[in-house]
C-alpha cells in the first residue's frame, strides 16, 4: 500500500516570499502556489490563466483554503496583465512564452530572488 504525501509547493519558499510580497503567478494553473503562499507565508496574490475551467478550479480552491481576502484570480493573457504591483513573478512556462514576457518583467521587477 503506497501512500502520496501532500506537499506544499516549493516555490513560495524558493523566491523568500514574505507577508509584505505581492505575488503574479503567470500561467496559475489550479492556483495552488498563489493560495500556499497566502494562506501560509501571509502575501498577497493574483493567479492569470487563460483557461476559464482552470479559473473555475482556482475559485473552488480559493474557498476551500479560505484566503479570499489576500488573493484573486483573473482570466485573461499573460501578455496584457500590468506587473507593476508584483514583487514576485512566478513562471512556469515555455521558454519562448518567458522570452516573450520578459519586456514585461524589466525593470519593473527588479532582480530574481530564486
């Protein structure tokens, strides 16, 4: 009998995120890295996802863990999101996609943490 271990995400952890960050994840998938940094480190978030069932998913995942106050979710393009207000980005994308994004990224955000 084999049982998985729930793991929070490595990635709050990796880029030192505190309560005074604002985090972007790009790309947010089910919201999951946004929501543990919330609901366990104390920043604040925003999850963009093109996709509206992934948007449904993070909605339903926001309500479980209880951290609506600290984060929210859009549907939209990465490309027409305005980072200004993030101190951490989080991407987990194609390698094209971040050279795309990079314009977007410099020097508004300063340098990487991770």
């Amino acid at each position: 009998m084999f049982h998985r271990r729930r793991r929070r995400p490595r990635h709050p952890r990796l880029a030192r995120i505190t309560s005074d960050d604002v985090i972007y994840d790009l790309g947010c998938g089910d919201g999951r890295i946004v929501i543990a940094a919330a609901k366990h480190l104390g920043a604040r978030g925003v999850g963009v996802d093109i996709d509206p069932l992934r948007i449904q998913e993070c909605h339903d995942n926001l309500r479980r863990a209880n951290v609506g106050d600290r984060v929210r979710f859009l549907q939209a393009s990465l490309f027409d999101i305005d980072l200004t207000p993030a101190s951490v980005v989080i991407l987990y994308l194609l390698p094209s996609l971040n050279i795309r994004l990079r314009p977007s990224c410099s020097p508004s955000c300063g340098p990487a943490r991770a």
